[in-house]
C-alpha cells in the first residue's frame, strides 16, 4: 500500500476530510491530494507532522515492518494509553487480553 492510500485509509477512518487536514497541516488542499494520489511527495518534517496528529507511525504510512509489526491508528493509541497506566493496571489489562486471546487459542506466554 501507498504512503497516499495510506494516508486516505487514515483519514476517513477518523472522519476527517481532506480540506480540514490541510488545513491543520496548513497546506493547500490541492497539495494533500497531491500526496493522497501519489504525484507528489512531503518532506520528511511534514510527514513526523502527519504522523503526530494522525497518531500513528511514520512505519504505518509508509507500510514498513521491519520489525514485523504494522500497528494500525487504534492499536498505537492502545499502547499510548498503557503506557500512561501504572504496572498494576497494565497487568490487568495484559490479564484479560490473555483471557480473551485464550479463548481463541492465541495467547501463551
């Protein structure tokens, strides 16, 4: 997948509209689809930009897995928002995916 189909998938999977991206971006709207169809390319500042207000990885727009993982949008806010959680929570939670996962036959650690 393209960094633009990429960036599409994003935004309409957090209902945003190109014209209110780019504004945000403060660009021209005719610059975002620019990138959106792949006939243009951002500098690496603006896509750290994309990517900060988007919250996902720079990894995740350009469709690198390097390390194996490609974390979609809610799966990066998930570990955002476990991260901000004491050890004692993050067990919990840990516990109770490990429940469900088990379930399905998926989590041994």
């Amino acid at each position: 997948m393209s960094f633009g189909d990429r960036l599409l998938e994003v935004l309409e999977e957090k209902g945003i509209t190109q014209k209110d991206f780019a504004s945000t971006l403060n660009i021209a709207a005719s610059t975002l689809n620019g990138y959106i169809r792949n006939n243009r390319q951002p500098d690496f500042e603006l896509v750290k930009n994309i990517a900060r207000i988007l919250n996902v990885s720079i990894d995740y727009l350009f469709d690198y897995n390097g390390n194996g993982f490609n974390l979609t949008s809610k799966e990066l806010s998930l570990i955002t928002k476990m991260r901000t959680l004491k050890n004692e929570q993050q067990e919990i939670i840990y516990d109770l995916i490990c429940i469900s996962a088990e379930k399905r036959g998926q989590c041994k650690d």
